[in-house]
C-alpha cells in the first residue's frame, strides 16, 4: 500500500518552495507539529519547532534562531 501524504502538507511545502523566507506556522497540536518537523526535515528544510513539551530554554534558543539574533 502506497502512502500519500495529506494535501494539506503539500500545499504547505508548496507555499513554503514558492515563498522562501522565515515563516510561522501554527498548528492545532503538537502531534501535528512533531509530524510536520518529521517532514520538513526529510525535505531538507530547517524547522524550529516550539510547544509545550519543550524545556523552556530550547523554546528561546529555537526563537532566538528564528528571529536572526
């Protein structure tokens, strides 16, 4: 059995592609979030998650990162 990913994911991939630069995303869970950085590190992006499970110092090092500084 062949598995697709959700267009969804696609049409991100696609925006992300056609738009280059830093961009937030927000997501309803943070299931979704740790499947979404699965995936845009298999495709060679570089995601910075933040979510609650986190410790609150790679939180901010992840939002220092996004932010340039």
């Amino acid at each position: 059995m062949a598995f697709f990913p959700p267009l969804k994911d696609l049409y991100l991939y696609y925006f992300l592609i056609q738009y280059p630069g830093r961009t937030l995303i927000f997501a309803n869970s943070k299931d979704c979030i740790r499947r979404l950085v699965s995936i845009f590190t298999l495709l060679k992006t570089s995601p910075l998650p933040l979510h609650a499970d986190m410790h609150q110092k790679q939180r901010l090092k992840n939002l220092e990162k996004f932010t340039g500084r």
